[in-house]
C-alpha cells in the first residue's frame, strides 16, 4: 500500500454484487482503500448460488450494446469510457449474441472476483452486516435479496413505508406513442385545484365487446411463474390484473378500468364501459404508467395484450411490468443526488436497492456512488453527472426527476433525458432522435470525465 493510502481513511462498501463490485474497483482507482462486507456464501439468498463477487443471478445478457439507438448500450459506453470493471469483465467473457452483449456468467464474476481481490487496496471481509454502521464512510449494495437484518435496520431509519420488499411494476409507456385522437386527458370528476391537476391522467375508453376481448386475452396470456422463496404476503395489496381477472370477468371494472366520473373529450355523447387510466411518470412528461396495471404476464403476452387497447395501438414501452421480491428505497425522497441518506450522510446506497433495475444499471449507480465516496474521502467535490448523459439520467430519476409516490424500479431509456430540440417526435423521427441523445451523452460524459480527472490532478 502506498504512503498516500496508508492514511486514506477506508470506504466500506455492504454486498458484493454488481454495484459494489464496480464501487470498490472505481474507489481503488482513484487511490481509496477499500473493504467490502459480502454474506455470502455463509449467508445465501434464494436466487445466488456461489460466493463470487458480482454473481448473474438470472439471465446472462447485459442486453443491447448499441451504444448509438439504446439506451443501456450508451450506459456501457459510459462505464467502458470510465474505466469500469464490470464492463471490462464483460468484455473479456463475452458470447455471440448478435447485438446483445452475453457473457459467460461463470468465467465473468470469477473475473471480478479475482480482479478484486488481488488489489493491495481492497479487503475483502465475509459475513452479514445486520444493523446500520454509526460512523466511517459506507456504501449500501446489497441489492434485491438484502438481508433480512439489514432490511429491518434500514427501515427503521427510513420509516417502513419508504422502504418496499418487492416490486409491483406497471408498465410504463412512452407519451409520444400514444394516439390522442383516441385518448384525452382528464382526472376522474375532474378533481384537482389547477387545469393541470384536472386533465392528470390519460384515458383510454373501451365498448363492451373490446372488454370483454381483453378479459380473455388476459385469461388466456402465459404468465411467470414465482421463483422458490419468493412470494411474500404482499399479494392482496397489489393484485396482479390477470388475477383480478380470474377472480371475476367484472372485478378489473370495479377497479383499475372503472369507467366512472369520466367523459369522452372526443365522443361526449358514448358513455364508455370500461377506461384504463395513464398517469404521468417522471417530472419532463415524456413517460406515463398504466394505473394499477401490476402484471405477473410473460413480456412477449404484455406488448400483445396492451396494444388492443384503444390508442396504444402504436404504444412504445419504457418498461414492461412485472411483481418481483426487490428490496428498494424510496430515493426521491431519501437520497440526495449524491446518493447520501439525507437523515445519515455518511451511508450512501448504490445499485438496484437505489430504485434502477438490471444487471448495467445497478452497475452504473456502483460506479457513481463509488467514485463520489472516494472524491469525499479525498476532500474533492464530484457533482453528479449531467442529466443528458445516461449515467446523469438514471441518477436524476431516483434521486429526484421520479414520481415520489408511484416511485417504482426503472430501467434505463431515453424516456428519461431531457428532450432535444429541434428534431423530430414520434415513431418517423426516433432513429435520428436517439443518435442525437447518444451523440448528445457521450460528448457530455466524457466532459464530466475530463473534469473529474482534471480536479485529480491539479492538487
Ligand atoms: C430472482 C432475480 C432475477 C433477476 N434477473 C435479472 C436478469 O435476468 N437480468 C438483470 O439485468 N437483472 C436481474 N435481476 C436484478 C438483479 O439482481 C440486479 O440487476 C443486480 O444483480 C443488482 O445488483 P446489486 O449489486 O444491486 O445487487 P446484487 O448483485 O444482488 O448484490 C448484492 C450483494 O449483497 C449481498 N448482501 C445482501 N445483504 C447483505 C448483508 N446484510 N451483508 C452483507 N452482504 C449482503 C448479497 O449476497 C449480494 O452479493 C434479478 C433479480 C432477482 C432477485
């Protein structure tokens, strides 16, 4: 160890999976000692199966890395241009998978694992953390399956109902894939003090024939089904709509697609029978959820499903949905954008516990949260990346851009950047309007790289 590190306080990162793997590697770099606490394999989750570092509990695609058209292929481009060991590793265990990145998942985490702890810099300590650390400088990443312990600890901080135990996602559609000549914009009774309040969500009007056609297609639609251990008592609180169907034709009528307090902007005089309600999903108005649309339906079933509802014919989806056992925080509420814990700044949290979903993202928040602890350590300032870039993007929606109280895990897409102007909307423009995001992000990025580089060497 060097002189320098030898009286660099340490940063301790919890879990050892995507996000603190990337934290600690991107820490170490910039000269920051540190020891990462990983329960496994003395404590094990229902979904992990070995004591490597950033094991691939599930599928083994990093999925798209088209870093011109996609969203998480910008994302790798990101991390690749800082350095980020997840994306090395990934390269170097790489599988044919024609656009997609595959890896050969064992070869992957043995990679990390070994990286990791051949450092001079990084510790590596084995066992649970259960109560939250009272001083020092800490990163929480512990991602979906945290501890039991630790969940209980944390949520005693947050308070329980800003700390959720499982995901029930409704899936989210881009606005400008929606067709208006269809829907029209109004809360039920036209609740709400400003015309903005009043005119709150989006709708959807079905006939009896058109509902009754979906019922079947949701009967009918093949479903995932729930891993071992995963299923928790959650189920009546958020009901996945196929079983509301299930439990009667009319029940989704009485719920989620009630057709009251609403009338038609387009046909004032056709009292529909059933709508379903969208409601805005992020501050810049470009993504909106489908109300109360929690699904347990295989993705392929969902895109098919939803596009025979009137005006999503054409609808492009941020995120499909889905109900998973997900430790995660409320982090529009919080976090700060340092991702510090606003009521114990010295607690940071990183990857998929922030509210981001996905093998790159959580990743992603390792490598930002990593690089933030290590420059406040340091005694440097490292704001957050600009919003333009993918990394700022994904940072700016957990840590604020997101809908506090619909708060749900997001993937990242290019629903969540800032707009450009002066290019075309719609499906005829998309091709040029995501080279403009990209192009856009990467010149960006690497400015705040350069940036952050430059603040290391002038002192
Ligand atoms: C069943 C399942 C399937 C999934 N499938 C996919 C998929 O196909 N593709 C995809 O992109 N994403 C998938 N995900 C999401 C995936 O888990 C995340 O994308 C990613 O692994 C999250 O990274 P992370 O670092 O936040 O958490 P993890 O990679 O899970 O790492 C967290 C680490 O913290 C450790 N830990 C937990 N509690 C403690 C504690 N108290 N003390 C010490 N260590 C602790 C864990 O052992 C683990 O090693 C899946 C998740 C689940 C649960």
């Amino acid at each position: 160890m060097s002189k320098r590190a030898e009286h660099t306080p340490e940063l301790h990162i919890i879990g050892g999976g995507m996000a603190g793997s990337e934290a600690a590697w991107q820490a170490v770099q910039m000269g920051v000692p540190v020891v990462i606490h990983e329960m496994r394999p003395q404590v094990e989750t229902f979904a992990h199966k070995t004591g490597d570092l950033a094991e691939m509990v599930c599928s083994n695609s990093f999925r798209s890395d088209d870093d011109e058209q996609n969203a998480v292929g910008l994302l790798h481009w990101e991390m690749r241009a800082a350095g980020g060991l997840i994306m090395e590793m990934a390269d170097a265990h790489s599988l044919p998978a024609g656009g997609a990145l595959a890896v050969d998942r064992d070869a992957f985490s043995a990679g990390v694992t070994e990286r990791l702890r051949a450092h001079p810099l990084v510790r590596v300590e084995e066992g649970e953390i259960s109560t939250l650390p009272e001083d020092g400088h800490w990163i929480i990443a512990t991602g979906p399956l945290t501890s039991e312990g630790l969940g209980q600890a944390i949520a005693a901080e947050t308070g329980k109902d800003a700390l959720a135990f499982f995901d029930a996602i409704a899936p989210i559609v881009y606005a400008d894939s929606l067709d208006m000549d269809v829907i029209w914009a109004q809360s039920r009774y036209d609740k709400g003090e400003t015309e903005e309040e009043q005119k709150a969500y989006l709708n959807c009007p079905m006939t009896k024939d058109q509902y009754e056609a979906f019922i079947d297609a949701l009967l009918a639609a093949d479903k995932t089904e729930f891993h071992e251990g995963e299923t928790a008592g959650y189920f009546d609180g958020c009901l996945p709509i196929e079983v509301m169907a299930e439990r009667g034709r009319e029940t989704l009528r009485h719920g989620p697609m009630k057709p009251v307090g609403l009338t038609n902007a387009h046909k004032p005089d056709q009292k529909a029978y059933a709508v379903i309600q969208l409601r805005r999903d992020n501050a810049l108005g470009t993504l909106y959820n489908i109300v109360g649309f929690q699904t347990k339906m295989k993705y392929g079933a969902q895109t098919e499903v939803f596009k025979t509802i009137p005006g999503m014919e054409n609808a492009r989806f941020a995120r499909l949905g889905g109900i998973h056992r997900n430790t995660f925080l409320n982090s529009p509420t919080l976090l700060d954008n340092q991702m510090r814990l606003r009521s114990r700044p010295h607690l940071r949290f990183a990857g998929q516990i922030t509210g981001v979903e996905g093998y790159v993202e959580s990743a992603a928040m390792g490598l930002l949260a990593g690089r933030m602890a290590a420059s406040e350590i340091l005694g440097r300032e490292l704001p957050a990346p600009p919003p333009e870039t993918a990394m700022g993007a994904l940072v700016n929606h957990i840590t604020g851009g997101a809908e506090a109280k619909t708060f749900q895990p997001m993937n990242v897409n290019f629903g969540l950047f800032p707009p450009l102007d002066g290019v075309r909307g719609g499906r005829r423009g998309r091709k040029e309007r995501y080279k403009g995001y990209t192009d856009r992000a990467k010149e960006l990025w690497q400015g705040w790289l350069d940036n952050a580089k430059a603040g290391e060497l002038t002192e």
